[in-house]
C-alpha cells in the first residue's frame, strides 16, 4: 500500500512538473541557413528584457556583412518600439487596432449612456496610458503588471460619483460592470488575482489580445521575465495566475521553432570598434550572431531555434 501511495506521489510531482515545464522554452543551437530581418529584431529582444532594457538608439541590423533596410511595416513597429525608452504603443499600433479601439470607444459611450440613464454620476478617468506611469503604477503597487490594455488604448478606468464626490467603493461599481460585461466589455471587478472594480478592457486577457494581434507579442517578450516572476511566485495557487499562465502559453507557442540566440556566448569581443549604435549583426556561413546594445558591450551567440524545454 504504502509502495502504491509512493506511486501516486511520484506521477502527481511528474505531471506537476510537466507542466510547469511546458512553459519553459529552450533555445537550441541548430544549423540557421536563412534569417529575416524580423528575426534579427525578435534576438535583439530576446536580450532585451528587463534586465537589460533601455533605447536601442540607432540600431543597425546586418546579415552576413550587408546592412539591411528595415521597411516592411511590421520591422518599423518593432524598430520604432526598441529605439525609444517607453514606446507610445498605442501610436505605434493605432492602425493595427484601429477596429477594437474604435469598437471599444463606442462600447465605452454606450456604457456611459446606461449608466446616466440610472441617474448616477459617471466620468472616464484614464483611457490611454503611457508605459512609464504604468511602471510607476507598478512600482507604487497599485498595478500589477507593467504592461497593461492601457498602455494599447483598450482599457478604460471609471469614476462613479455621489453628490460630486469620488466613491472609491460602493456596489454601484458591480452594476456598472455587469453592464460593461453586457456589453462586450471585460470587468476588472472579476479579476481573480487583483480585483480592480472601477477598471474595464475590450479583451478577456493579453493571451486573448495576442491570439488575435500576434505582432503585439513583440511587445510582451519584453517582460517576460516579469511575467515568469509573477508566475512563479504563485506556482502554488495557479488559480490567481491563470491569465498571466495563459499568456506564457501563447507567446511560447508563437516562439517555438523561429531563430533564437543560444546563451552561451561563442567568442570573445575582439576588434569592435568603440561606437554607440545598438546592433545585431547575423553570420549564417558561422551560425552566430552578435548583439549589441546601445553604449555597452556586445556579445556572439550560437544561432539556434526555440524548443520546448523537455525531461529526460
Ligand atoms: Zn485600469
């Protein structure tokens, strides 16, 4: 008996594991014959994550020698993304969601009439948001994430007021969702994590988002790290982060098998000139790639491909 409870322990680990792990990609140096533009811009991201992260000024991408022009219109959103410090996101993709934006500003007035229609006092208090008061809305602990529907215009935050007063709480605020949610819209109020009543988006989760604009993922690689952090530090109840889960899932699935840079790095800095581009510099006849950010050292890294991370 005991034998067989050791059984039972020893599966429900494996499939605990296993699933953590299915999160988890690899990036495993292979033979790469051709690389895209795109590629080049999604290694520099790679390597610039949180931890790393500032403007890519002026940054150069070059394939086995050539420099190339970035100009098909995808390459120039993510070119215009890495260049700045806190990118105007929802300029930077105003016409890839130019449909959910409008659709959601008319679901924000229609929202807006039902309310008034009770007689209550309504105001949008924030729409659009730009990424470095999100970050210091995450910092002071009053937002969870660093990158936010706001930050893509498709979040808005209500004010319900009485007698000119600003009510922080009242259920007034779960009418009001419940309206929003008959609508179409997604209330903040159901967040199971962090509940936020006054807080209402156009989609479910960023993974929703994502499914529908896979360019935006660019966006979210970023902060990976941070999301993995959030995931992790509440492994133990993954019913409070199944969005950020979610999302994990979906940007890896978009990853596995595209061009990565392999961590280790294959050679020594040699004969660099001193200069303050950003650049990322592909050699297919020798598998590597160089990446460089702005002002600081660059490193050479084996080509590979993403792979989910697998046990043996
Ligand atoms: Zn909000």
């Amino acid at each position: 008996m005991r034998y067989l409870i050791s059984i039972v322990f020893f599966l429900g680990c494996f499939s605990i594991s296993a699933q953590v792990d299915s999160l988890r990609l690899i990036c495993k140096p292979t033979t790469v014959n051709h690389v895209d533009p795109q590629d080049l811009l999604w290694m520099y991201r790679q390597r610039d994550t949180l931890r790393h992260h500032g403007a890519a000024t002026n940054l150069q991408v070059s394939i086995n020698g050539q420099l190339i022009s970035l100009l098909d219109s995808t390459s120039l959103r993510y070119l215009a993304s890495s260049q700045a410090n806190f990118p105007t996101l929802d300029s930077i993709y105003a016409d890839v969601l130019n449909t959910e934006t409008s659709a959601f500003a008319l679901q924000k007035d229609s929202l807006l009439v039902q309310v008034s229609k009770l007689g209550w006092s309504m105001h949008y208090l924030q729409a659009v948001r730009n990424l470095q008061r999100q970050q210091q809305l995450n910092r002071s602990g009053r937002s969870q994430v660093l990158l936010s529907f706001h930050n893509f215009n498709l979040a808005a935050d209500v004010g319900l007021y009485l007698r000119r007063r600003y009510l922080r709480r009242s259920p007034r605020y779960l009418r009001m969702g419940q309206m929003a949610k008959s609508l179409g819209m997604f209330w903040g109020g159901d967040f199971v994590g962090f509940p936020d009543p006054g807080h209402i988006q156009r989609f479910k989760n960023s993974a929703a988002l994502i499914n529908q604009y896979s360019v935006l993922a660019f966006e979210f690689e970023k902060y990976r790290d941070h999301y993995e952090a959030i995931y992790q530090k509440n492994a133990l109840q993954v019913e409070k982060v199944l969005d950020t889960k979610a999302l994990l899932i979906t940007l890896n699935r978009l990853k596995v098998g595209k061009v990565c840079a392999c961590q280790k790095a294959i050679l020594p800095i040699m004969n660099l000139p001193a200069e303050d581009a950003a650049r990322v510099e592909v050699n297919t006849d020798q598998n590597w790639v160089f990446i460089k950010p702005y002002q600081s050292n660059g490193y050479y890294y084996s080509l590979g491909r993403w792979a989910y991370e697998t046990k043996n």
